[in-house]
C-alpha cells in the first residue's frame, strides 16, 4: 500500500537516497515504502506501556510516555496520554526513515504488516538489526521467502536480552512481532504457546546464538556446539544435572549449562545454578486505596502487582481486597502468572472467553466445566488450574492441609504459592471458599517469583545463599516432611503421627528473672541452659551468671535440662578446656539432655572468624568427646553457615545436632539430619519477660 510522505520524513529519505545513491539499482527505485499503521501503532502501545512520569530503564537512560527517551528532569508534571500519543508519533518517523532507507538501499520489497513488525522491533531496538552480520537482516537481503518460519522467528525473536539474561516481556514481544512478519496478525498473542526457547550457557564457550527457539510439541534435533579452547564438550546439561540429547519434546522455556573438560585430563567443569531476577523496587509507589494499609498483610503483594498494572482497584478509591473475585478474573491473573502468555480479551463474547480456552487447552479445566465466567470460583479449582498451569501437576504425599486432601493443593503449597490458614496447631485450605483479591495478590505474585528448586540428589549440591556447597556422602538427610510444621503464635507444632514430639527453650543470663513453675505450666518440657562461654577477642573464659540459679530452678520446676558452652575455640586443645570447663561446673550432676557445642560466627574481627574447617572440625570432635569420657550425651549446636561451610560433618556423624533457623516460612532448610529445631529467637512464654529463644525436639530425649 503506497502512502504518503510528511515533509521531515521526506528530507531524512532524501539524505538515505544521497548517502546510499551508489548502490540503489533500477529494482530499489521501484520499492514502496511506508508509514505505521494505526493498528501497529497500537500494538506498540500496548507493548511498551503508558508511564505519565519520566523512569529510569534497566540501561540507565530515562523514558516517559510509550518509551519515548527523556532527559530525568524533564516533564517534572508528568505527561499525559494525548500528549505522550504525539511523542511516540514523532520518534516513529525517524523509525520508519531508518526501515525505509535500508529497504530502498537493498531493493528490498516487504508488506505493509512486515514493515510494521520492523518498526515495533527498531522502535524498542534501534537500528542495531540493521547489520547485514545479524540473521534478519541478512534474510531479507537474500530473500525472506527463501527461510522457514523457524528460521523467521529465531531471527526476529533473538533479540529477547538484557546483557546475557532472557527477559520473558521481550520473548513475548518478539514472538508478536515474528507473527505479525509472517502472517499479518497484529492481535496474535499466542507466540509462548507456539515456540518456547532454550538459553545455553556455555560457560566459558563460544557459540553464535545463546537463545535459540523450538516449535512447542516437536524434539529439538541437534543441539549447538560450543567451542573452548583446550577442553573437550561434554554435553548440554539442565540446573538439575540431567543431560539434554535433543531427543526430547520441546514443552517450554529452559536453561541449560554446558559441562566441559581438559583435553589435558582434568575434571568437568560444574554445573552453573540460575540466578534470580530481583523483584523492582516498589519504595516510590503511591497507595491510591483507601481500604489497603501499609500493615495489611497483603498490602506488598497488592502494591507489586498495581504497581505492576496487572490488577487494579475500583474508582471510588477502594481495592476492596475481601471481594470474591470471578472466575474470569481469576483465571486470566492465573493463567498469564504462571504461563508468560496472554491471550488477551475476546472481542466477541464473554471478555474472559480466550483465557477459559487456554485452560481447557492446557488441560486446567475440562471442557465445559465452567459456564459461568461471571461468577465465583472455588479455591480447590483455583489450586488445580494454577498448578498445571506452573507444570507442576498432581502430587502424592501427606498433606498438610486438615480440610483436604488434594495434590494440586500440595503441589503448590510445596511450591510456597499457597499457604492456607492457621487455626490454632492445624492448617486450613478451606476449599470450596472462593478466592479474595487479597489472596489472589499473594498468589500471583508467588507464581511470578517462582523458581524450580534445587534437589540436591539430582544436582550433587545443595544451594546455600549464593554458594553451591557439595553434598556429604554418608551423611544422614534430614527425614522430616516440611509441608508438616504448623506454627501458632510461639509454638511449632510437627503434625507427624511417627514422631512425638517436645517444646524446650534455651536460655542465658540476658532472659534475666524467670518464674520456672510458670514456664513448665505453659508446657514447655525442658530447657538448655548456658553454662558459660569464651570471649571473641580476648580468648578468656567466662561464667553465665544465671547458671547455677536456672539450672536449679528448671530441675525443681520439673524440665528436662541440658546445658551449652557458647565457644569461640581456635584449637583442639582450647575445645578440650571449655568441656573441661562445663564439666566442672555440673561437678557430677544428671542431665536428660545434652552438653552442646555451641561454636557460632562472632564477627570478621574475631580471633576466632579464620578457623579453618579442618580445625573447627577437630574442635567440635575434641569437646564431645571430652563430655563422652564423662558420661554425658554430647551434641553439636549450628546454623546453616557453620554447618555447611564452617563443619565437616562427614566427620561428626557420632554426634546429635541441633540446628538452629528462623524464617517466616517456619520451615527448616537443613539437608541433613538433626534432632532438636531452635525455629525462633523471639519466642514468649509465661515466666519469662522478653524473647527466648524456642526449641523443637523430635526425638525428646
């Protein structure tokens, strides 16, 4: 379709005509160009999004409207749509002066669709596709008629980085773009459904094309071959360890990890774990809501997702977050969480129509199971399209839920998507309930932040931090079922017939007075208590002030007792005093619980903080055995660092441990086994003024 020129755009052709007159042939003279549609010109409205304010991109440079660059002290009262409209209508001329000149250079003739495919590409890249060393535009100077779709949309949906890192908003806006190139559907939001990509990382390598595109449902051949110089490939392996042949059915996006070794005989080179996009920073955002406060426990999963423009509130200023949502609505925030794609509203019909389609599609739902897009829908519905949506499909186990019984449910509750409700020592799913705005925030943004975890027993590591730490063979694993803890106000409750469990806490002199009758009233059945410890810096030995007056109050009061020494030992020999030390103190008498090794990280100036492995390890070993000799039950007390950097605990296997985490999943992340969970320092419990510290014993002694 021939349309016509504006005056500026006619003087940016002309300079193209001039610079490029030498190489233009009779064929490029006779090559129509173009200006964008209107119906492109709203596709790359949607695509990038109105910001009335100036924002800083991930590249540094500052953008305001539909992405028009800005300088950050400009428009400091904002902009407003019309005036953003006109923006973008004067950078798309240089846009298209840009596609025009390198079609009329090349004699290159293209559709009115294709065209505007490349200017929603140069609109958001630039002209850096326009090098004839890149795919696309070699393509189409040797004739794009001559290529596969495959081969169309690898080289259009390449360009889907930030540095190295795929973003999935561009994978979508590309594959939009590939289609559009191809088949002139400017609406087509179905590209997700169609190709999925596989990023390789060759770790060190070199390869032409990082991320390369497979049509979903076929295998995907022959894989990439990198090239390092002086060691062999191995192969394409996933995060999990598992190896990538080519064989297999191409079902989504993946990340794999090229393994490699030394031509001179040495090792493979590891496997490198996925990092983990950051969450924006949501500090500036304005709550417009009148009925969400900043102490609501949904309201950081409200302002993330408006924020985030995917669910707003109403326009009397309310966002009403116990309101029921509707089935369609429901499913079109499930649906793009946990898939990347959006269908986008059917035009003719019910708006949600597209997004019922994709879950029947997708084998969410069963044909005709819901008729009614208008009304409310359940959460154990809610819990199924969600967790076959993620992939993550049926799971078998012990749940954790008192009212149901389902693996859809389990599987997102292990996945940390749903969480339920905790009335009293139980967890609730209530199912047949619909679903809140509230609740369905916190659920999608888990979908959003989800990543497949680490199993060390497939991988070989255990993911601690940023630090891939090597699995101990021979070291018991923990057995517990995480999805089991229950916590009520100060207490965890472990919901395992096979176990019977005891509620302890562990004190020092800073809990100061406490009423021990009052504390075995409250069912606290035994107490470790300090006896003493070392100074960081000094070296010097120390009492607990508090030792003697706890240790015969909890024994009068009842509790079972054990007792601690907080060390800062550098040897063998240093360990070896401090059990001496503690053994002193008891002078003989009877504990039920053990006498612990409590080494823990002062500080980077501590005297202590160089110990290397091997030494603490001889340390740990020293003191127990020491207590041993004298009759007692030693343990060893740790965290997470210490015991999976700071111990070998493929040498301590003789020994009892008691693991020390507080999160607010109140779940403990240890890999290997331990007896007593310290899963909180701000415990309460009658008797005592302030925090303690709470203990879980699995195996009560």
């Amino acid at each position: 379709m021939k349309t016509k020129i504006s005056l500026k755009k006619l003087l940016v052709l002309t300079l193209c005509l001039v610079m490029t007159a030498s190489l233009l042939s009779g064929a490029a003279l006779a090559v129509e160009t173009f200006t964008t549609s209107e119906a492109c010109v709203e596709m790359i409205k949607e695509l990038e999004g109105f910001r009335a304010e100036p924002y800083s991109g991930s590249n540094g440079k500052w953008y305001v409207g539909y992405a028009v660059e800005c300088n950050p002290q400009d428009y400091p009262a904002g902009v407003t749509e019309a005036e953003a409209d006109l923006m973008m209508r004067r950078h798309l001329v240089d846009d298209e002066a840009l596609v025009n000149g390198f079609l009329l250079q090349y004699g290159i003739s293209v559709t009115q669709y294709q065209f505007d495919a490349l200017i929603s590409m140069t609109y958001s890249l630039g002209a850096q596709w326009i090098d004839p060393n890149y795919r696309l535009c070699s393509y189409l100077i040797n004739g794009i008629s001559r290529y596969s779709e495959a081969e169309v949309v690898n080289a259009i949906a390449t360009w889907c980085h930030s540095g190295t890192e795929v973003l999935e908003n561009l994978t979508v806006r590309r594959l939009r773009e590939a289609f559009l190139f191809l088949y002139g559907d400017y609406n087509f939001r179905d590209g997700t459904s169609r190709y999925c990509y596989i990023h390789f990382e060759p770790n060190g390598g070199s390869m032409e094309n990082r991320t390369v595109y497979y049509p979903m449902g076929a295998s995907y051949g022959q894989l990439p071959v990198p090239t390092l110089a002086g060691q062999t490939f191995q192969g394409w392996y996933t995060a999990g360890g598992v190896q990538l042949t080519g064989e297999e059915t191409a079902m989504g996006a993946l990340a794999v990890y090229a393994r490699w070794s030394s031509d001179s005989g040495g090792s493979s080179s590891p496997i490198v774990p996925p990092t983990v996009t950051a969450k924006p920073d949501y500090a500036t955002w304005v709550n417009p809501y009148r009925d969400v406060a900043e102490n609501d426990w949904h309201y950081s999963y409200v302002r993330e997702l408006s924020a985030e423009k995917i669910l707003s509130g109403y326009p009397d200023g309310t966002f009403q977050p116990d309101g029921i949502l509707r089935a369609g609505e429901a499913l079109k925030l499930l649906l793009v969480a946990a898939t990347g794609s959006d269908p986008g509203n059917t035009i003719n019909g019910h708006w949600a129509g597209n997004y019922l389609a994709l879950a029947e599609r997708l084998g969410c739902l069963l044909p005709g199971e819901i008729t009614d897009l208008d009304a409310a829908i359940n959460r154990l519905t809610i819990a199924r399209v969600a967790a076959i949506a993620m992939g993550l499909g049926y799971k078998t186990g012990v749940t954790p839920f008192t009212d149901v019984d389902d693996g859809y449910a389990l599987a997102l509750y292990e996945a940390g998507v749903i969480t339920g409700e905790i009335e009293g020592s139980r967890r609730y799913y209530k199912p047949v309930e619909g679903i809140t705005r509230a609740e369905m925030c916190a659920i999608v943004s888990r979908l959003r932040a989800y990543q497949a975890p680490n199993d060390p027993n497939l991988t070989g590591y255990i993911v601690y931090g940023n630090k891939m730490v090597p699995v101990l063979p021979g070291v018991p694993l923990a057995p517990y079922n995480r999805d089991l803890f229950v916590r009520d106000g100060s207490r965890m409750y472990y919901n395992d017939p096979v176990y019977t469990t005891a509620l302890g806490i562990d004190v020092s002199r800073h809990n100061g007075d406490i009423d021990w009758r009052q504390v075995a009233g409250a069912g606290i059945e035994f107490a470790f208590i300090r006896v003493g410890g070392r100074f960081a810096e000094s070296g010097e030995l120390y009492d607990d002030a508090k030792f003697e007056e706890y240790f015969t109050g909890a024994r009068a009061a009842g509790l079972k007792t054990g007792v601690y020494f907080y060390s800062q030992a550098i040897s063998p020999a240093e360990a070896v005093d401090e059990a001496l030390y503690t053994l002193g103190k008891l002078n003989g008498r009877a504990l039920e619980y053990p006498i612990v090794f409590d080494w823990e990280i002062y500080s980077k100036t501590a005297r202590s903080y160089g110990v290397d492995k091997a030494t603490l390890t001889d340390c740990a070993i020293a003191f127990c055995e020491t207590v041993a000799q004298a009759g007692y039950t030693p343990m060893i007390y740790m965290g997470l660092e210490v015991g999976y950097t700071r111990l070998d605990l493929s040498r301590l296997t003789n020994y009892d441990f008691w693991f020390a985490q507080y999160n607010s999943r109140n779940q403990p992340d240890m890999y290997y086994n331990y007896r007593i969970w310290q899963y909180t320092d701000s415990g309460s419990i009658p008797g005592i003024s302030g925090k303690v510290d709470m203990n879980l014993a699995f195996l009560p002694y």
